[in-house]
C-alpha cells in the first residue's frame, strides 16, 4: 500500500465503466476485460507457477489448498508456534489437529523440529515463510520425503520470495499468499493459491466456488463433483492486485537495497545476530531480523525505540499477536461451535507445550519493517536513530 497512484485508478476505473464486477460471466458487458484472470496470468508469469487462482483472502487460500491436497477430519497437520493465527484457524476449521512443532533462527518449522513432532497418522506440514524470506526448504523437504507427508506452504508473508531459484510456494503440493492490506503488495482483500500439479489446481477452482467445474457457458448448470463454499475474489480486488502485482519487481529491488543498508550497518554494532536466511538472494527483503542476547535486553531495547520514536519495530514475543504465548483462544480452541478437536484426541496439551527453542528466538528477535519508498535521506536518518537507541541499550 506504499505506492498506490495512477495504475491502480486505471485498472479500477476499467471495472467500474464495465460494471462487470464478478469474475465469472457477464461476457457482453466486459468489453474482454477479466481482471481476476489477467491477475493470477501475472502472478504465474512473475513467478513461474503453472497455475494460480485467486481467492478472497490468504486465509481462504490456506483454507483451499489444504482441502484440495486432501487434508481435513482428523489429519494431524504440523505447525509452527510463530505466524499470524490465520493458518492455525484454518487448520482447526478443516476439522484437522494441529502439533506445534519447533521452529529455529530462520524464524520458520525447522527440519528437526519437524521430525521430533511426527507422530504415527501425520499427515501434512504446513510451513509458514515468515518475515518476507523462505524455510530451509531444503532439509524440510529431506523430512517430508522420508515420512511421507504433504508439504504445504503458507506464503501469506513472502510474494517474492524464492529458495534457489523456486519461488516459494512451489517447493510442495500447493502455496497460498495473501494480499490484504499489510503486505509487500495488497488488493486491498484477497489471496492467491498456486500449484504446478493440475488435479490439485482443479480442486482449488471448484473449493473456491461451490464446486463449479467452470466448464462451458451455462454457470447453473454446470457439473457439481465437491462441495465449496464461497472463496472468490471480486475484479474490484482484482483490478488493485493486477497493478500492484506489476510494480512487484520495483518493491523488490527498493527492499533489498534499503534492507542492505541497515544491515551493512548493523553488522558494526556488537551484541546483535541476524536471522539464518537459507537463500538470502531469494528474500523478498520486507523485514531485517535480528537477535539480541536475551528477552530482557530484547524487552529493554523495544522499550527504548518508543522513547525515541522508532517506528516500524516489532517485538512479536509481547507485540505482534503472532506468537503462541498471545492465542489463550487458540489454547483455549475455544469455537462458538463443536470442532473435530473437541471430540478427537488432541495430540497436544495445548496449554501445556513445550517448545523451548521457540520460546528462546522469538523472546530475543527483534524486526525492522522494510520500506520501499524510503529516500536515501530518510534511510540514513531512520538508521542512524535505530543505532543510536541500540547504542544506548547494549
Ligand atoms: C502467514 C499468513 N498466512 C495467512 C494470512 C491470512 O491472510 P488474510 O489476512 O488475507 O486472510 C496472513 C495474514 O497476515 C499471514 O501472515
């Protein structure tokens, strides 16, 4: 949302002139304009993904590619303890059971932690990219292959991002984005699903819209072979994600540039460590994360960027609603409803966990957010004030 202008005025203006604002149909209106289509061809494009399709949210996309790989009623799905909650919701919606694994200093599942927390009917990991830049997909991969278990990937944090070479979200059976209004690019509302297997693809498009098979003219009567439920993005949305997704390879490259700066000039202070990046060519650049020695420095030093106005730092073990220690609800699984884990035997005591590596990363990291408009003024201000209050607490 740093650079809304022009080309995003366009693309909406065309949809408005057209009327046509749902996806599907209204071929005489359209004027062979489909922005939801032309969105997810630039995404496959840019990305070099066979297919992609475009929901209403990173959430519904989670929601999707889980249904379309197979994973629902009573699979046990590894998680890690550290994302934002919508893939755990997602996981527990599905009628599945998660198992909070642990995650290392890529801030992401980590290979061991994974292979610690396979139990006998596991069935799926479902790897969140954290932060802008990829798992160790490598050696997670190496675990998934040797226990047999259907990797998903939840990219809702990382368009962009690759791990050598591969875009993520192509490195298992499927990947989801989001691009709700916080993230590298936004349609204001909205998600992606993308895939290089076809059948799975086919499973998403019917998921998304009440199992339409999309085949022929006639909407209401086409073939039914699932049920869905209503996923689908509008043109509206669509419109703002096709022009944001194009300034893509801009954001890109402003983010790695200012991103390098401030940490070329970290790497002058003594007492920090960065995040363990496994590709840092494929980071998509939106955070520089590091690690201080303990949660009470990280605890002091947060407190001195609100002292001195620091803006756009994040502390996720008390700030950010994105680590386990914040989700009493999720603990809790507290429903308004009865969900499969209430009749199920949880494979977690979830109030209970045990998960002493991520509790140790996420209480010493610290984020800086990426900007991508930054002047070369206001990078070397904003830097030399996020040294000086680091100066003052290390
Ligand atoms: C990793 C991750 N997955 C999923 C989502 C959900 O996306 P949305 O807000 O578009 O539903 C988010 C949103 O913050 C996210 O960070």
């Amino acid at each position: 949302m740093e650079i809304f202008g022009d080309e995003e005025r366009k693309e909406v203006m065309d949809v408005l002139e057209t009327k046509a604002l749902f996806r599907y149909g209204y071929d005489h209106i359209r004027k062979g304009m489909w922005k939801t289509a032309e969105f997810e061809a630039e995404v496959c494009k840019q990305i070099g993904a066979k297919h992609a399709h475009a929901v209403s949210s990173g959430t519904a996309a989670v929601t999707s590619i889980m249904a379309a790989a197979g994973i629902g009623h009573g699979d046990k799905v590894i998680v890690p303890p550290y994302t934002f909650v919508a893939p755990i919701e997602a996981v527990c919606l599905a009628g599945a059971l998660p198992i909070f694994a642990e995650i290392d200093e890529t801030l992401c599942l980590s290979p061991e932690g994974i292979e610690a927390s396979i139990t006998p009917n596991t069935k799926a990991v479902l790897l969140i990219h954290m932060c802008g830049a990829a798992a160790n997909l490598e050696g997670i991969l190496a675990v998934c292959n040797k226990h047999n278990l259907v990797l998903l990937e939840d990219c809702g944090q990382a368009m962009g991002a690759s791990y050598k070479g591969k875009s993520v979200g192509l490195h298992g059976a499927a990947g989801a984005f989001s691009f709700d209004y916080f993230k590298i690019t936004t349609c204001g509302e909205g998600g992606m699903t993308i895939t290089n297997d076809e059948q799975i693809y086919k499973n998403i498009d019917q998921v998304a819209d009440h199992g339409h098979t999309h085949e022929g003219d006639n909407r209401g009567m086409e073939d039914h072979h699932v049920m869905g439920a209503n996923f689908r993005m509008g043109e509206m949305n669509a419109a703002i994600g096709l022009a944001q997704m194009r300034k893509l390879p801009w954001i890109l490259e402003q983010n790695k540039k200012n991103k390098k700066y401030i940490k070329d000039r970290l790497k002058e202070v003594k007492g920090l460590t960065f995040r363990k990046l496994g590709d840092e060519a494929g980071d998509s650049a939106t955070y520089l994360n590091f690690f201080v020695s303990s949660k009470a420095v990280a605890e002091k030093l947060f407190d001195q960027f609100a002292k001195d106005d620091v803006e756009g730092v994040a502390n996720w073990y008390t700030n950010m609603y994105h680590f386990i220690n914040q989700w009493d609800h999720i603990r809790g699984m507290k429903y308004p409803a009865k969900l499969a884990i209430h009749d199920l035997e949880a494979p977690q005591d979830y109030n209970n966990l045990n998960l002493p590596k991520s509790e140790d990363v996420i209480s010493r990291l610290i984020s800086i957010g990426i900007q991508c408009t930054w002047t070369e003024d206001e990078l070397v201000e904003y830097t030399d004030k996020i040294i000086g209050s680091i100066r003052k607490v290390l």
